[in-house]
C-alpha cells in the first residue's frame, strides 16, 4: 500500500476532546485507488477533522484514511423509490426509530453473512462510532419486526452534511426501507449532503450518483455552512414513509 507522510500540529489539551494533533494531507493528493494517508488515531477530534475535509478511515491495522475519486453521493430528493419496492414499504409491517439502538446496528453492520465473510467495521470502529454517537456526531435508523432488529443504517453527521458509513438487514428489503427512512429524514432536517462514499449496485438501483472528487468537496463546503440539526421524532410504521415529506 502506498505510504503517505503524516503532518501533526499541538493539540488545545485533554479539556477539548474534539481537537486533534494531526492535519491530513488535502484530498485531492490521494492515489488512483483513493488512498490518502496512514496513521493517526480514531478519537472524535481526529474523525470530525477527518469528515469535514472529504476523508473517511477504512482499516485499522493500520489505520487508513481514503478519498475516493469519483465519490458516490444519493442526491436529497432524488432518491429512486421503486413500485415493488413501495409495495414492500405499505405492506412490510415494519416500524422504524432513530437512535433507539445504534450499539446493536453497528453490530448487525459489522456480523459476517452469506458473501461477506469479513467486513471493515473492526471492534476499534465500533468503540470509535459509538462514541461520536455520544458526542451526538453519529446517527441511526433501525428497522423493527415487532421487537426484532432486522435492518439499519448508521452514519456520521455534521452540519448539513451526513455519511452514510453502512447498513445492514437481517429479512429481505429491511435495508431498503432503512435508506428510504434515512433520505426523508435527512431531507426533512435541512441537510444539503447525504455521502455513501462508494457506488455499489445497490446503492445505483436505488439512485445514487457518483461525482468527481472537486464537485464533492465543493458540496462537502455547503453542507457544512448548511444549518441542519438531526431532531429526535417518535417510531412509526414504515408506511409511512411514502407520505409527502420536505424541510421542516
């Protein structure tokens, strides 16, 4: 893996844990394959840091920042809602929370299944996400089948500016529903950016797009002058979901 040389300034003190002593290289100086950078920690000062300048972390032995370019985004608004899959949402029966359980969706995110035998999301994730979900940094939406947990998202959240980091279902389309949830509700909240890193074929069906990395980063700007707040609201049936929704 190519290396890259690590820049660190002083850090403010143990009495402003959202700074950091380390400065990344500028996105733009990734590789052909989007890799960045190697090293560093993940406390929440050093992954905020990491968010605001269009970088996410992949591995953690070692840890390794990334910048893809193109980046794949889901335009607020232009998510593609299918007719089947509107028919699953009318008549799945699921209800949907935020933030009911982001501990056990980060660990439905991160369990081995059929074609993924291994995944990134490495126990020093885990601790490092659920502490910036403390922090209020870090969002989730589940998915219920009565008190079952059988899908959900998570991701980090600054500003106008969301990064959808992974999702997971346990009973088919349970993944869907989880985006569909997440999409209304960051368009509901004012938010200018929904990320989601890298396309996948999933994430194409259901409308997202890929833009290059300067486009990116000139939204990535936006959202972050953007005022949005990700506001606490009650669970409710996924149906829903196909209501008329907007900025609130």
């Amino acid at each position: 893996m190519p290396s890259a040389k690590w820049d660190s300034s002083e850090s403010r003190g143990d009495s402003e844990p959202l700074t950091t002593r380390y400065r990344f290289p500028h996105a733009s100086s990734a590789d052909e394959d989007g890799f960045l950078a190697a090293g560093g920690d993940l406390q929440p000062g050093t992954l905020l840091h990491a968010y605001r300048n269009g970088i996410f972390p992949w591995t953690t032995h070692p840890i390794t920042w990334w910048s893809p370019d193109p980046r794949a985004i889901i335009p607020l608004g232009g998510l593609h809602v299918s007719r089947s899959l509107r028919k699953v949402i009318r008549t799945c029966g699921f209800t949907v929370s935020f933030d009911r359980a982001f501990p056990s969706v980060m660990d439905g995110c991160s369990e081995p299944r059929p074609g993924r035998e291994e995944t990134w999301i490495s126990p020093q994730f885990i601790v490092a996400y659920r502490r910036l979900h403390g922090l209020g940094y870090a969002h989730s939406v589940e998915i219920w089948r009565g008190t079952a947990l059988v899908g959900g998202l998570y991701g980090v959240s600054i500003d106008g500016f969301f990064a959808g980091e992974s999702m997971f279902s346990v009973e088919e389309n349970a993944s869907k529903v989880a985006l569909v949830a997440m999409e209304e509700r960051l368009r509901s909240d004012g938010y200018a950016l929904f990320d989601v890193q890298l396309m996948t074929p999933h994430l194409r069906s259901m409308g997202s797009v890929e833009i290059p990395r300067v486009e990116y980063l000139r939204r990535l700007a936006e959202a972050l002058a953007a005022r949005a707040a990700f506001q606490a609201c009650a669970e409710r049936p996924a149906r829903e979901l196909l209501r008329p929704s907007g900025p609130g």
